[in-house]
C-alpha cells in the first residue's frame, strides 16, 4: 500500500480537489493535473501507512471567523504588508517570529527601475521584493506568493500550501478547519478599472502591477463578507463584501498562502 504522513492526508486530498477542479473549470491541463499531484505525491519523505480513519474531509461551515493574531505594519514597515501578513500567519501557527524578521529575510530583487521609450522596466514581485520596504521616499512596490512561500517554509518546513491559482472556496476549506489564510488583493477590496495597473517589462516576463497592491490575513467569512486581519489599518476581523474581494482577489491571480497541521 502506499504510504504517507498522517498529517498530509487532508493536504493531499485539499490537492487533489484543487486540482481536478482547475481542470474541469479548464484553467489546467489534464496532463498537467496530474503532473502536479503526482510531484507533490512523490516528493514526501517519512511517510506512514494510509489508514481509513486517517482520511477525512473538511465540511464547508456557514460562516467561520478565526482568533488570529494582528500586526500593524506601521511605522516601520509601509510596503510590509506582506511580511507583515506572513507573521500573522505564522505566529498563528505557533511560531515565534515578527515582521522585522521577516521583512530581512524575505528574497529582494535587485532589477533597477527604468523608464525606456514609454516602456518600464524593473524587478517581478514572484521573484522578490520589489523596491524599498521602510519608507516612501524611495521607489517601490512588494513581493508575490513565491518568495512568501519560501519563506515560511523556513519556519514551517513542509507545511506550508500554497492554493495559489485555486477557487476561492479552498480559502473557505482551510478557513472551515480553523487555519487563516494570507492573500494578495487590494486596497479598495474589490476588483479594479484596467486604468489603476501598468506593465513591467522584468527579467522573467511582463507583470500588470497595481500601486494598491496589497496583503492581508483573512480570518474568516459569512453570507455576506469576508474577515481579514489589515496590517495597514491594524484592525482585526475588518470585513469587506465577500464578492467583492473574491473578485480582487481573482484579478491580483488568486494569490493565497496557508499551512497545515
């Protein structure tokens, strides 16, 4: 029989339905479906025997809100608000780290910013920071999922699941099971008019980028709003209109971190 850790079960059947629903909405290739459920299969070490009553599923709960714990970003860190996030997450975790830690480690780009016959060229935030993190006065943007990811995964070494790319109802699914999760959206929460981005030309490709970019810890969600810890107001369980900020969410790519038990 093949084996596996007890304590990834549940994350390889979050994957699993992730996956073939990518497939079935047609945003993923059935080649690739699998491909990618067969990597992470093969990838996990000290595995144990699948038993029955190991295998379970998350139900879906009305409404669900989470006592997670929230960090301002401010004064220090006006760009921090991922890693800010982040420390949220991972201090919800059990981890004992704060933001300025994070803000030191997380991975920067070192792309300088250009401006070439209309065209702009810099770093991409799914490679690193972007810019400066402590202060306005110098340029600058944040920092995607990727280097995120990698960093938590410092803490939390194999734990860490990334649902980057998923359906907003896995945010639901980890929120159901009382674990919140980090996202990129915006500042206004909701989808955004085309006029508010503009595109980069980095080393790994063209980005559409929003100076209103933004990241926050979201804890929980009912009929009507979804709840977010803001490490830019500071507020625990602010709430914005739940489709709304599915929509901003969706076109910031559905960026969303969380871990497992």
């Amino acid at each position: 029989m093949r084996k596996m850790k007890k304590g990834a079960v549940l994350l390889f059947v979050t994957l699993f339905f992730i996956t073939i629903g990518s497939f079935l909405s047609g945003r993923l290739p059935v080649a690739l479906a699998m491909e990618n459920l067969k990597d992470w299969f093969y990838k996990e070490e000290d595995l144990q025997e699948i038993k029955p009553e190991d295998i379970f599923m998350v139900k879906i709960q009305s409404e669900v809100l989470i006592d997670a714990p929230v960090i301002p970003q401010f004064p220090e860190l006006p760009r921090g608000c991922e890693v800010t996030s982040l420390a949220m997450l991972l201090q919800h975790a059990g981890v004992s780290v704060d933001k300025m830690t994070l803000a030191e480690e997380v991975k920067k780009t070192n792309e300088p910013y250009k401006k070439e016959n209309g065209k702009i060229y810099y770093g991409h935030p799914n490679d690193g920071f972007v810019g400066d993190m402590y202060t306005y006065e110098k340029r600058g943007l944040g920092v995607y999922h990727t280097p995120i990811k990698e960093l938590a995964e410092q803490y939390l070494p194999g734990q860490i699941l990334d649902i980057t790319g998923s359906d907003f109802s896995s945010i639901k699914t980890h929120l159901s099971d009382e674990r919140p999760v980090w996202v990129i959206i915006n500042t206004a929460y909701k989808e955004l008019p085309d006029s508010f981005f503009q595109t980069w030309h980095t080393p790994s490709g063209e980005v559409d980028i929003t100076f209103k970019e933004h990241s926050v810890l979201v804890t929980g969600y009912d009929e009507e709003f979804i709840y977010f810890n803001d490490p830019y107001s500071g507020l625990k369980n602010k709430k914005a209109p739940i489709k709304d900020f599915e929509a901003g969410w969706v076109q910031m790519g559905s960026q969303a971190i969380t871990y497992m038990n």
